[in-house]
C-alpha cells in the first residue's frame, strides 16, 4: 500500500494468510478443548462408575464372582463299624484307590511302568492296552487298590503315579457275610444288615468349599469354609463271632457229607433271646437270602412237645397215663397215620419219648382245634417273630375255622404248619425258659464314634405261653428219655442236652417227594438250668441216611463240642457231662430212630474228668481226639497236654489239621501232630 493508501499485492495476500491462521489455530484449540473435555468427561464416568463398582456395589459383584467360581466339594463320613458281642469288628471303613499313570510325566517307558505296577497288583490287559495307546493324560491302570499297597506302588513306580481314594468296606471275618450283607457302590447298605441298620451306619456329609479358576480346576482357597462329616455310629450285634464261625463250619461239613440241599444251625440264649449264631446255607447259588429267616418249613416231629405242652396247661392228660397206640397204625378218614415202630400201649411220656404219630393223633383229640390253634400261636407260629430286621417270613399257621377233620392231628406231628428254624428256636426257648416266649435279639446296642453309649436293647418278654410248671414238667419229660433207654447216640453222650429230633417228608411242588426228607433236631442246654438252645436243620439229605436222629442230632453235639472248646466263648460248663453214658435204643438200630426223642444227661455218678471241654476219658487210659481246627495255637497245644497227649506243632496260627483225625482214640503219651 502505498502512502495515498494504496496496499501492494504482497502485503494483502500476507495479511490474508494470517488470519486464516490465526483462525485455525482457534479452530484447533476449540477442538483440543471439546476433545479434553469429553475425555475428562469420559474419565469422570469411569471414575464414578468404578467407584460404585468397588465400593457401593463391591459386595454384590464379590458374591456374584463367588457364586460363579465356588462350589462345594462333598466329604463323604465314616461309615460305622459292626461288630460282634465282644467287641470283634465283623465290617469297618476302609479306604480304596483307583490308580492312574500320567504317561508324559513317567520316568521310565511305559512298559516298565506297567510291569511296575503289575509287580505290586493285578493289571487287567484292556489296562494295558490303553496305557500302551495313551497319547497323553491319565490312564486308569488298576483299581481297588489297599492303603498299603498305594504305598508300595508310590516307592516303585515313584514320578507320574497319581491315586484316587474312595470309601470302601472291610469284611476282616468271612463268618456271618450273609447276615451282615454287603455295601453298595454309592456307599450305602445294599443287602442285609448293611442294609437295614443304615440308618445308624451311614453318618452325615460334610463339605468343603473349593473355587475354580480359569480352566475350571478346583482347589479351596485359604480360609474357605469346610464342613466337617459326622462318622456313622458302631452297631454292637448279639452275635458272638466264634460261635457263628463254628456254626458255619459244621453246616458245611454236615451238607458235605450228607448231600444236602441246604440247612440252618440256630443258637441263642433262651433267657434274652440274643442270637449267637445263625448260619445258612444253600447249594442251589442263592445266597441273598438266609433260610433260616425267610424259608419256612413243616417242622414235622420237633413240634410235639409243644402239644404235650398244650395238653398238660388244659390239665387233660397224665404224664404217666397209657395210651393206646394201635400197633402203631391209626385211620383217621380217608387217611393212615402210622409209626416207624410199634407199640401196643404207651404212657404219655412214652409218646413223645418214642415219637409216636399215632399217640400224638389220638391225643390231639382231648383238643379242640381253636385251644390247639392258641397255643400254637402263643408260641409263637404263624407270625413274624419280630426281630426288627432282614427279610422275615410269618411260616403258615391257618385259622382253626379253616381246619378239616384231618388237621388236629396233621399239626400235632408237625404237618400242615410250617415254621422258620428261628420261629422254631425261639418256641424252644420258651419252654428253655420257664415258660416265657422272648423276643429274639440280633442287635445288643448303639455307640457314637467316641465308643459312648447310645442305645441299648433290652431283652423284650413277648409273653408267658404256659406255666412254669409245664414248662419244667416238659423238660422232664426229655430228660427222662435216656433213663428209660430211648435212642441216643454215643457221640453225644457226653453233653447234658435235652432235644427233639424231627424228619419231615419234603414237598415238592405241593406233593410229597418219594424218598425226600427233612432231618433236624432241636434242643437245649444243660437240661435242667438251660442256657444254649440249638437248632440244625439239613434240607434234602441224598446220603442214604435222613433221620433227624442220625445226621441233625450229631451235627448238634458237633456244634456244641466246638463251641466249648473255643477260646473266649463262655458256655456254662455244666453242659460238659463227662460220665454220661448212652443207652441202648430198644426200638432198633441207632441210624433208626426217626422221630426219637434225644436226651443227653449226667448219669448222676460224678462229674470229674470234664476237662478239655467234653473229651472223655476212660478207665483205660484212652481218650477220644477232639477236633482241634481253627483253634489258637495255645489253645489247642493246652487241650492236648490235659489230655496226657503229646504235641508236634508244624504250622503256625491257627490249627489248620490234625494227625490223627478227630475222634480217634489214642492211649496216654500218644503225639499229636499238628499244622
């Protein structure tokens, strides 16, 4: 511009410039500003939105993180213990493993491995072949592993063995297994007792709290809450291990040697009604069930007493009256009722000391249906005996109304009414017991894991069925048997026990079988103060000898021998009769005396040379070898030296044989060798 005001071009384009600038700078700024704010703006709301997150809703979003994060892992209790009257564990916790191989983290091949493992347990060889295939992970290579062999296998293998324990169940007695039954998978009682005290046995759950992280792997955080299980509580049974372990073997000898389908060997205590042994026994594979509870059966001669019995409370007979016997035949109707052998007359006595049907008919008559239908119902037939536990059948006893002309004297010989073998020891254990029917016992008390006291079972009087007058006047009624020389077997001449024999003709499917029987015996001890009563019942005997007699009443005296001479197991010592004689049977062969009553007394001419349980021995000098097997080392060697024997130990433990065998008979100074 000039001085008359006149710009140049150069200084107007200059000026232009700057203020577009100027402009834009403003522009900028104006921008810069926006921006910042809303940054700002931006900032404070995550600020503020973070300040509610950590503090106003902190707690709210901690206990959602914790939910999605936090389980709670189940901690399995302590399952109670079972065990026997003196404290022996019949079943008690145990813990298994199952074991993996983590085949990347092995120090050795896989082969080895295995063999490592293989050297300590059994590996199946699908196990193999999947450790062998495994591209990696876990591999299952074996189960059920102990305590101390997951030890044995951590020392072997060492690096890359891992363990997953789990509850299990030891069984260290193999005597009682089907009463006491089996645990199932889920750690609950599956069969028998396991079953049916789990109530008591099982104990509360605990739990403890675990987080998973990213990968959803558990661990439990410091501080994490934990729950602790409350073990189940310890079942005292009456059950005395040693009694049932002998039980059960004789059963087994007795259906070896006899053929027999099955059978039962009751014991128990008149006085309380505690069982001490129940052994049952099938060989048709069934073994989920104990016959002696579930399978009722005609009881046939074993329930006369029981008549005498009704008779003698209705004061319609005399011990001492005769009785007309029919030569041992009697038609009642259409059918016959006949005796083994016969006799013209017989006392009432003699009756049931000679086990005769057609005496027994004809005195079944002096009651009416409905009085002998009572009695057999105070005594318990017909009706569950309520022990309270396992699988119980009430037997068959119908109503007098539905009785036909025939019945009275089919129930008076033990037919048309069947009876479980502990309905049958229980009624026993009546007459045992002065008259009174108790309640049977199979659990004795209830403890708290700390062995404190919780519940105890009482015996249960069920009710008074006859006087104690009858019931000594029965009593008597056996115990004179021996005296006037009816049957008996010398092998248990050496016991004061008062029985009954029985043989029962079989029915198969609603007939009865040709040549099929039923052999028992009933009994209990010592004659005049009871305190054991037995039952054996052998089902189906094929050896060519049935009787009762013969084969159930030797399987008792058996029964009884050995649990006198077991260690720890008190039985009255007055059953231990070392004078008593037998008697010759005036009727016949001993093998033939069917339905004979069988009565074991002292003789009454002293009672010395009782010593090892029963053994006899004689003016010669020569004693009967007991049957030493299963006894404690100690035990046995002490039996045998107060028996003047000498002794080879060649085993350790316990007797597992003996030479020579049980019942020989040896002089003074004789060896004994034992393994």
């Amino acid at each position: 511009m000039t001085r008359f005001g006149i710009h140049s071009t150069t200084q107007v384009e200059g000026a232009a410039g700057d203020a577009r600038e100027a402009a834009l700078v403003r522009t900028q700024r104006v921008r810069h500003r926006a921006l910042g704010i809303a940054f700002t703006v931006v900032a404070l709301a995550y600020t503020v939105r973070l300040g509610d997150l950590q503090i106003l809703e902190s707690e709210a979003h901690r206990a959602r993180q914790v939910a999605q994060s936090a389980e709670w892992e189940l901690l399995p209790a302590v399952r109670g213990r079972i065990l026997d009257r003196r404290g022996r564990v019949l079943a008690a916790p145990d813990t298994r493993y199952q074991v993996f191989l983590a085949v990347d983290e092995l120090r050795v091949d896989r082969a080895g491995a295995i063999e490592a493992v293989a050297s300590v347990v059994p590996v199946a060889a699908e196990r193999r072949r999947a450790v062998a295939q495994a591209e990696g992970g876990w591999s299952l290579v074996a189960g059920d592993v102990s305590d101390e062999e997951r030890v044995r296998l951590q020392r072997t293998v060492g690096r890359g063995i891992y363990f997953e324990s789990r509850s299990a169940r030891e069984y260290p007695r193999s005597m009682g297994r089907r009463l006491i039954g089996a645990v199932g998978a889920d750690g609950r009682g599956g069969t028998g007792l396991e079953a049916d005290l789990d109530a008591w046995l099982v104990g509360e759950p605990g739990r403890a709290e675990v987080r998973l992280d990213g990968h959803r792997n558990a661990y439990r955080p410091p501080g994490g809450q934990v729950v602790e299980a409350v073990p189940g509580h310890d079942v005292v049974l009456t059950l005395d291990a040693e009694l049932q372990r002998i039980a059960e073997n004789e059963l087994a000898r007795a259906i070896a040697k006899t053929g027999a389908g099955g059978g039962d060997i009751v014991l128990l205590d008149p006085r309380t009604g505690e069982i001490l042994a129940l052994a049952s026994e099938r060989t048709d594979g069934a073994v989920d069930r104990i016959s002696g509870l579930s399978d009722p059966y005609e009881p046939g001669s074993t329930l006369k007493p029981f008549l005498l019995a009704s008779l003698l409370s209705e004061g319609v007979v005399d011990l001492d009256e005769i009785v007309d016997v029919e030569d041992g035949r009697l038609r009642i109707g259409s059918r016959v009722i006949s005796d083994v052998h016969g006799y013209d007359t017989l006392s009432v006595r003699g009756i049931i000391s000679k086990s005769s049907n057609v005496g027994a008919a004809k005195l079944s008559a002096r009651l009416t249906p409905a009085v002998q239908h009572r009695y057999l119902r105070d005594f318990g037939f017909g009706m569950r005996t309520q022990l309270g536990y396992l699988s119980e059948s009430p037997g068959r006893l119908g109503r007098p109304e539905s009785w036909t002309s025939l019945s009275p004297a089919s129930h008076a010989i033990g037919y048309e009414i069947s009876a479980t073998s502990l309905q049958l020891a229980i009624a026993y254990g009546a007459i045992a017991n002065g008259g009174v029917l108790m309640r049977p016992r199979l659990v004795r008390e209830i403890r708290d894991p700390f062995g404190h006291l919780v519940q105890r079972f009482d015996p249960s009087p069920v009710r008074r069925v006859i006087s104690e007058e009858v019931a000594a006047a029965v009593r008597g009624v056996l115990e004179e048997v021996v005296r006037e020389g009816t049957g008996t077997l010398a092998s248990m001449a050496r016991f004061a026990v008062a029985g009954k024999t029985g043989t029962a003709r079989l029915a198969v499917d609603g007939r009865y079988a040709p040549g099929r029987y039923r052999a028992s015996f009933v009994g209990f001890a010592p004659a005049d103060d009871p305190r054991l009563v037995i039952l054996t019942r052998l089902e189906d005997p094929r050896g060519g000898v049935y009787y009762g007699g013969a084969i159930a009443a030797p399987t008792s005296q058996a029964t009884l021998r050995a649990a006198l001479a077991a260690d720890g197991v008190q039985v009255d010592p007055r059953l231990v009769v070392s004078d008593a004689r037998p008697r010759p049977w005036s009727g016949g062969p001993a093998a033939g005396a069917p339905e004979g009553a069988v009565v074991f007394v002292s003789s009454g001419t002293g009672a010395t040379g009782a010593a090892a349980g029963g053994t006899d021995v004689s003016r010669r000098g020569v004693v009967a070898l007991p049957d030493l097997s299963g006894l404690a080392a100690r035990a046995a060697v002490a039996r045998l030296h107060a028996l003047g024997l000498r002794v080879e130990w060649r085993g350790q433990g316990s007797v597992a044989g003996q030479s020579p065998a049980p019942g020989s008979e040896l002089s003074r100074g004789a060896t004994v060798v034992l393994r």
